[in-house]
C-alpha cells in the first residue's frame, strides 16, 4: 500500500465512525493498523470534496470487485496481492486459504523488537530462527540487532539455511511461545526462510552489523555468503535499474525521504536520478540537497531502507527490474 493508499484508507476510516473503523482493523496485521493509525493521527483537515473522492473512489471499486458467488480464493488473491504485494499476500493468502495456524506467532507481531528479543533470547537458535522467518523482515532485522554477536550472527546462518517448516517445529513454537498451533502431522511443510529471507533480514540492518553478520556466515560457507550477497540489494544497486524503472521509483517517493537518502549517496547514482527528471525538478532537488545540511548517518541509512523497501515491492509486482534483469527486461 503506497503513501497514497494509505492515507485514502484512513480518510476512509475516519469517515466510517469508531464502530464500522473498529470492525475493519479487527481484520488488520499489526504493520497495516500502526501505519493506517500514524496516517489518521496525521490528518489534521481534509475538505468535504476529498472525502467525497474517496468514499466514490472507495464504492466504485467495491462494486468492481465484489462478486458474491464467484471464485473467492481469486478474489482473496487479487484483493491481498494488490493491498499488500505480492511477497506480504503470499504469507497471508498461504495460511487463509490452506488453513494454516500461525496464531503463536500473530502475539508477537503486536510486540515492540526488545519484548521478542527479551522472550526468545534464551531459546535455542533453530527455535529463534525458526519464530523470525514468520515474522516482518524489519521486525524481525530489528529483534536480531538486540542479540549478543554471537547469537545474532548464528541465527542469521540458520535462517539462510532453513528451507522449510515441518509440522514437529510448529509443535516446538507451542511450546516456546506457550501458544495453541496446529500440530496435524498431515500439514504441508511451510516454504518459510532461506537465503532471500536471510537477505531481506540484513537489508534492514546498520552496515557495520550487516557486515559482521556477513563475515561470520562467510567463515562457515563462502558460496552460501556469496548466495545470500547476491539477494541483497543495496542502496548503490539502485545504479543497476534502469531509467524506466528509476522514473516508476521516483513517483512512489516522498520528496524529503528522497533528500535525505541522496545524502550519503555517491555522485554517480545522485546524477543517474536528476536525469530522470524533469530539469525543473532536478534543480530543485540539487538545491534542496545543498540547503539541507549535515544529516546524521543512521538517518541517512533509515530513509535508504525505505526507498529499498519501495525497490523491493515494485520489483515483486513486477514493474521495475533488479539485478543483471534489468539489463534485458525490455526488447
């Protein structure tokens, strides 16, 4: 869901009363309600003609979609891929439409990273591991960061090389999280963790972490290090997408996150993104960028890791390429 989205979703809301908004976060993951919450705390005053766009906007769509005796697990596909992307639905549509249990976890996405960190410290790492993989990779980057380097960096390579959940190690999650899961030994294994996963954690992590993260997992297998590197894309890789996909980038980024992200990045990339836009638009951001100052580097790192975030779900829309696919994505 793009800025956008979002803040037509909590006009919505808003125009709904506390009952009818109630009922629709009853049906919310954790990460929808904090940003739809931030986004109608921030609404200060919204005029009677965009409200009236939105609840329009709002019923068109309904009418559009809603096909009341059709082909529901379609509709669930289309509806929660579009909400949320593809990767975030896949989680979501697996457990609605396979009936998968995951309610032992669902606590701990309601829970700040030093309350996880602080429950499942202690446990075995395979356990760990086996809990992080289910959850958002910024949650869990961040419960891991509150590791000791030694737990953080074991967990890591046991998330790179997890392929999947058998039925006994949601069995194990009962018991940590003290939690009712399914335990049918007829369930399917859940293709949850390996390398992508294990990238997309360090993707969210400061450098000087990721890196010591990187040299330990290295130590243990240089191919699987090189694997999980390959998966990773950083701010730089922005260099990789082309000009196409750099323009369908631009037009999902606040203004500010831009500056700041600019920042601390290397001349080369800066330049790649002026010349897509207009020459109006590039001065401006030049000028910006000259005005605003010193900025500090976690802030520098925060606002690049959102853009990243941005990269990722249009690339798994599939609407921008990444990597050596970007070079040949168009004849």
């Amino acid at each position: 869901m793009n800025d956008e989205g979002i803040e037509k979703s909590a006009i919505l809301l808003l125009s709904l009363g506390e009952d009818g908004a109630s009922e629709v976060f009853k049906h919310l993951g954790p990460r929808e309600v904090q940003k739809l919450g931030v986004a109608m705390a921030n609404l200060k005053s919204v005029s009677r003609e965009k409200i009236a766009s939105v609840i329009d906007d709002f019923r068109s769509k309904a009418e559009e979609k809603t096909s009341l005796g059709g082909n529901s697990n379609e509709y669930i596909r289309s509806v929660l891929t579009n909400a949320l992307g593809s990767e975030k639905a896949g989680h979501i549509i697996d457990r609605i439409l396979q009936g998968g249990d995951t309610s032992g976890i669902e606590g701990l996405k309601w829970m700040d990273a030093a309350t996880v960190s602080e429950l499942i410290k202690n446990e075995h790492p395979q356990i760990i591991a086996t809990i992080l993989v289910h959850l958002e990779r910024d949650q869990a980057s961040g419960i891991i960061s509150l590791f000791t380097e030694r737990l953080r960096n074991d967990v890591l390579l046991r998330v790179a090389t997890l392929d999947g959940i058998q039925p006994n190690a949601l069995r194990e999650l009962n018991d940590v999280l003290s939690k009712l899961l399914s335990g049918n030994s007829n369930l399917k294994k859940s293709p949850m963790g390996g390398i992508r996963t294990a990238a997309e954690i360090l993707n969210f992590m400061p450098a000087t972490v990721e890196g010591t993260i990187m040299e330990s997992v290295k130590e243990y297998d240089a191919e699987l290090a090189q694997k999980i590197l390959d998966e990773m894309f950083v701010f730089e890789n922005i260099m990789d997408i082309d000009d196409r996909g750099i323009q369908l980038l631009l037009r999902e980024i606040q203004s500010e996150s831009l500056i700041v992200a600019l920042k601390g990045a290397p001349e080369e990339l800066r330049e790649k993104i002026f010349k897509n836009m207009s020459q109006r638009a590039a001065e401006m951001l030049r000028d910006d960028l000259e005005a605003k100052g010193p900025v500090r580097v976690s802030e520098v790192e925060a606002e690049q890791k959102e853009i990243l975030k941005i990269v990722r779900r249009l690339a798994d829309e599939g609407q921008i390429a990444l990597g050596a696919g970007a070079e040949d994505s168009f004849v």
